[in-house]
C-alpha cells in the first residue's frame, strides 16, 4: 500500500513581490528535483486573484519528508530560497490521498484512440496468421485453440483502457501469466514476437502517431518480458492482481 502524502503549501504574496517570489521558487526547485524523497511538484497561481499561491509537493511519505528531506543538506538551500516568503503562508499541511480519485475524459484512452474493440479484434487476428505461420514462434502455439486470439482482444482492450471483459471471463493478471509457465519463451521468440505485433499493428490500421505507438511499444515490452520471466524454470505464480492499466505516459495524444 502506498504511504505517500502530499504537502501543500498556501501562500499570500503581495503582487509587487511576486515575480521575486517566483524567481526564488525557481531556484528552490532544484533541491526538491535533487531530493530523493520528493515524487513530484507544482507551484500553481490563482486564476481569480493573483495574490494566491498553492505548492503541491508529493513526499514518498510525511516521515520521509519531516525526517528525510528537512534533514538534509538539500533542506539549508531550499530554506535559503523561501525563507523571507515563510511570512506569507496561510496554510501548510500534510494530506494522504483518498480512495475517491480518477481520470476524466479530456485526454481519450488508448483503448477509444486506437479503434475500440473492432481494432483489437483486427489486431489479434492478423497478428496470430503471422505467428502461426512463423518458424520462430509457430512451435510456442502449437495446438492454438479456436477462441485464444478473440481472448487476447479482450486482454488488450482491458489494458488500453476498454471494459473489463477480459476480467469478467478468464480473470485477473494471474491467470494471463499463467498461460505462460513452462513454455521456456527465449529472448529471440520474445524479439520476434514485438516485431510481429508491430507489423500486425501497422496492416490492422491501428494508429501510427508517434504518441500512440509509443505507449502500444512500452507495453509491448513490458509485457513480452513478464511473460519471459515467468515461461522460466524457477518462476512463481504472482499474487493474484487486477489486469494492468496502461496509460499514455509521457505523452498524451497530439492534437494540433
């Protein structure tokens, strides 16, 4: 479980000073980019009233912060930076995140910008033609049933973002990783397989923004090295987990 906080820090800083108060936050910022303790943060200026300033800082954990970050060497220079705006502040509390979070639709998911289901079905469709006639890893699918690509549709649909078919029908994580025990998957078979699901990607019309393929390529990865992993000797079924939710990343989708 995750014990990370978040600290806001609310200031009130009188407009004749606040281009020095940016300046000095600038300069402060780089302690907190140096700190290993600091996940994330953001200094954000009122709309409404330019007086009104919010810091959001993501600390891994109060103590961390309190024990961690105030401690440090880092601490003595940030202070340096801030301290003639301490004077200044209305609030500065620690809160930890609540189970009421989530994404609204401004940004799609890769799910919806890739097609929805009819795409992934194309997809995984194309994509086992390839695999099944391909030296490399025709052997890995040897005795295929009927319904395993239609199954892997749902999967990836799931994962980009689409309804949780696969959940309700095969199950979680788990047993997805479960389907490669034993099989000894070899770095050129995994190789060979992200290679062929670009190609199919490309032939299935799947979008060929660099946005996109880049999120579609990150999980490619990810997952074909998991299920490496867990196709060896020594592996060990996982705690039973929720179906992976991949996300852009680093970038959204480009609109221009």
């Amino acid at each position: 479980m995750t014990t990370q906080t978040v600290e806001y820090i609310r200031y009130r800083i009188p407009e004749d000073r606040s281009a020095e108060f940016l300046a000095a936050y600038t300069r402060a910022a780089a302690q907190l980019a140096a700190a290993p303790e600091c996940l994330d943060y953001e200094l954000a200026r009122s709309e409404e009233d330019f007086e009104h300033f919010i810091l959001r800082i993501t600390w891994t954990s109060s103590e961390a912060h309190l024990k961690g970050f105030r401690e440090s060497e880092l601490f003595a220079d940030f202070l340096a930076e801030i301290r003639p705006y301490i004077g200044n502040i209305e609030e500065m509390r620690h809160y930890k995140p609540t189970a009421v979070r989530g994404t609204g639709s401004a940004v799609p998911t890769l799910y919806a910008w890739a097609g929805g289901a009819e795409a992934f079905a194309r997809l995984t469709s194309v994509f086992y033609d390839k695999v099944l006639r391909d030296d490399l890893l025709a052997p890995l699918f040897e005795g295929l049933a009927a319904e395993h690509a239609s199954h892997v549709a749902l999967w990836l649909s799931e994962v980009f973002g689409g309804p949780p078919a696969y959940s309700e029908t095969q199950g979680g994580h788990g047993h997805m990783v479960a389907k490669h025990f034993g099989k000894d998957i070899t770095e050129a078979q995994r190789r060979r397989w992200v290679n062929l699901v670009q190609d199919a990607a490309d032939e299935a019309g799947l979008p060929a923004d660099a946005e996109f393929r880049s999120a579609f390529l990150a999980y490619v990865e990810w997952g074909t090295r998991l299920a490496v992993h867990f196709s060896g000797p020594d592996a060990t079924p996982p705690a039973e987990q929720p179906v992976p939710k991949w996300t852009w990343g680093a970038m959204p989708p480009y609109q221009g």
